[in-house]
C-alpha cells in the first residue's frame, strides 16, 4: 500500500507548477484557455464536495485550477481593445 503521505508531496508539485503557470500568464508568456481551466476546476471541485472529510488532494487541484482560471480571465484584453494589426 503506499504512504498516506505521497498525498502531500503531490499537493505540493501540483500547487508549485500551478502558480509557476499563474505567474507565466500574469506576465503575458503563457496564454491559458478559460473555459478549459474552468472546466479542469469543476471535476476537482465537485470531487472534493462529494468526499469532505479527505479529499486534501482533491481540494489542491481545483484550487491551482480556479487560481490559473482566474489569472487568465484577469489578464485577457476585451475584444475591442486588442489592435488589428501593426503593419
């Protein structure tokens, strides 16, 4: 069987290249889809609700989904500000 506390050590890769991802977005290099990310959140999300008292893992990874979800959604220019073209 193994340790219970593998758990944590993938918690802990998972949420450290999630914010890794976050900060790429914030600085214009990594450009994630929205819906995709939203979507990567809700599974987690709806697993860690049906199973509360232990699903710490669960939790992590909707949680580094919603945080890239919400970086992306901040950092998309609306549609009418984003020039046509430099030529």
């Amino acid at each position: 069987m193994l340790d219970p506390h593998w758990v944590f050590v993938s918690a802990v890769l998972g949420l450290s290249g999630s914010v890794r991802y976050a900060f790429s977005t914030m600085r214009g290099t990594a450009r994630p889809n929205v819906v995709t990310w939203s979507l990567w959140a809700a599974a987690p999300l709806i697993g860690f609700f049906a199973q509360l008292d232990g699903a710490f893992a669960a939790y992590v990874l909707a949680l580094c989904a919603v945080l890239v979800s919400i970086v992306s959604a901040r950092r998309r220019a609306p549609p009418h500000a984003r020039a046509v073209s430099r030529a």
